[in-house]
C-alpha cells in the first residue's frame, strides 16, 4: 500500500511551481498589452465595436 503514495509530494510540488510559473507568465504577457476600442453609434442603432491589441512598445500585433 506504501508504493500508491510514494510520489503524490513531488506531484503535488509540481503542480504547485506549474501553476506559479504558469500565473507569472501569464501577468507578464497580460500587464505588456492594451486594447484600443472604437466604438460607433447613433440613436437607436446597434453599437458595433472593434479593437487593436498592442504591445508593451506600441506594435500593432498580427
């Protein structure tokens, strides 16, 4: 019964650095961009909208 048990910590370790690592870079590849919204509409109308995600330097992205 012993050998069921045996690599759950380090599992559990991993997972725990996983997510870490995986929550920092993603804030890092977040907190770098902004969207530019227009958006356009008259009385009554329905609002249409698009946006540009750019870059930390301001490069327009593909």
């Amino acid at each position: 019964m012993e050998w069921i048990f045996e690599g759950i910590g380090t599992n559990i370790l991993v997972l725990i650095v996983t997510f870490l690592l995986g929550g920092f870079t993603g804030y890092k590849i977040g907190i770098h961009q902004k969207t530019n919204l227009k958006q356009s509409a008259g009385d009554n109308a329905t609002q249409s909208q698009t946006g540009i995600i750019n870059n930390y330097y301001g490069d327009k992205q593909k």
